[in-house]
C-alpha cells in the first residue's frame, strides 16, 4: 500500500505564506482559504498533515519574537528546531502505524 505524507511546513502563522499565495498566483486573502482547506480536509488526499504553523510555539502569530524558539525572528534555535522534528516524527509515526 502507498502511503502519503503531506507536510505543510511553514514556520510562520498561517502556514502556507502570503508570499507563496503571491508566487502560485492566489489573490492575498489565498493563503488563508488554502490553509483552511488544508487543515479541513488534508485527510481526503493523504494520510497525515504536518501543520508547522499550527503549532502554538513557532507558529501562532508573534512566535517569531520567542527567542526561546527564534534566534533573529526569521532562523529556528536548537529548540525550534527540536519542535520541528519532534512534529515531523509524529506525523511519520502516525502513517507508520496505519
């Protein structure tokens, strides 16, 4: 059987970016009717969403200033950078054991 793994991965609120939308040709407000797609309905098309910028440490709007989890507002810390792998194993590990 094939198993799929879809990964939003974003390190800011929202998810997919407001720059992405622009570069994929959504209008501004695109980013997030495509969250808010994905979010809903990722279990239609794959087996597990990796939601980056859902997560309350370095996805809520003013994570980015958390310096436990940003070293200059843009680049994740050692500790973000644990958040971000310990969200990717979960997701691993929940289509592992399907």
């Amino acid at each position: 059987m094939n198993k799929r793994l879809e990964i939003l991965i974003d390190k800011f609120a929202g998810g997919v970016t407001r720059e992405f939308a622009r570069q994929i040709g959504l209008p501004e407000k695109g980013a997030d009717k495509l969250n808010q797609w994905l979010r809903r309905d990722w279990n239609a098309f794959a087996d597990a969403l990796i939601d980056l910028g859902g997560d309350y440490r370095i996805g809520s709007i003013n994570a980015y200033v958390d310096t436990t989890y940003f070293c200059d507002g843009i680049h994740l810390t050692n500790r973000g950078t644990e958040v971000v792998a310990g969200l990717i194993s979960q997701g691993i590990n929940q289509v592992a054991a399907k």
